[in-house]
C-alpha cells in the first residue's frame, strides 16, 4: 500500500512544504497590509467625526434659534390668553353687576306690585 501511496507523498511534501514556505515569507507582507488597511478605516473615521463635529457649531446654532422662535411664539400665545381671560373676567364681572341691578330692578317692581295690589285690596273689600 506504502508503494501506492508514495509517488503521492513526494507531491504533497512539496505541496506542505511550498506552502510553509509561502506563508512565512508573507505573513509579515499581509500584517503589514492589515495594519495599513486598519489605519485607513481609523482615518476615515476619525475624519468623519471631524466633519461632524465642524459642522455641530452650526447646526446647534440653527437648533437654537429654531427653538428661540419657537418660544417667543408660545410666550406670545400665552400673553394672548391671559388678555382673553383677563377680558373674560372683566365681561363677567360686568354681567354679574349688571344682573344684580337687574335682579334688585325686579325686586323693586315685584314689592311696588305687591303694596299696590295689598292697597288695592283694603279699598276694595
């Protein structure tokens, strides 16, 4: 079996051994483009935290004054329901007056109707 196999053997030492050889003579070779390759992506990275960072000064400043508008506007809706209600309660108040001098109005006319219709009866029993 040993004679089968031999003229094999020979090729697959060859084979072993060409690779060994390849692989050690590259090995340094393929780190050295890891590493280059490694460095590349770190630049881009960090390239690309450079520009967003260049560009954050900015966009916070339009953030800002996006939010400063936004707040003069809700000050000025809120200055705007306090007149409504400030005139609400002023209506009220003037309604409430106003009923009450109706309210004591009819008081009045009610007693006069009253005294007239108690004279009315004592002077004709």
């Amino acid at each position: 079996m040993y004679e089968i196999i031999q003229p094999y053997l020979d090729n697959a030492y060859t084979g072993i051994l060409g690779g060994f050889v390849g692989w050690f003579f590259t090995r340094k070779k393929l780190n050295a483009e890891v590493t280059g390759s490694e460095i590349d992506n770190g630049v881009k990275v960090v390239d690309l935290y450079k520009s967003a960072l260049d560009d954050l000064p900015i966009r916070y400043e339009e953030r800002y004054k996006h939010i400063e508008e936004m707040s003069k506007g809700v000050e000025k809706l809120f200055e705007q329901q306090k007149e409504i209600l400030l005139k609400e309660i002023e209506y009220h108040k003037q309604q409430a007056e106003y009923q009450g001098k109706q309210a004591a109005f009819y008081k009045k006319m009610y007693n006069d109707e009253v005294r007239a219709h108690n004279k009315y009866k004592r002077e004709h029993p």
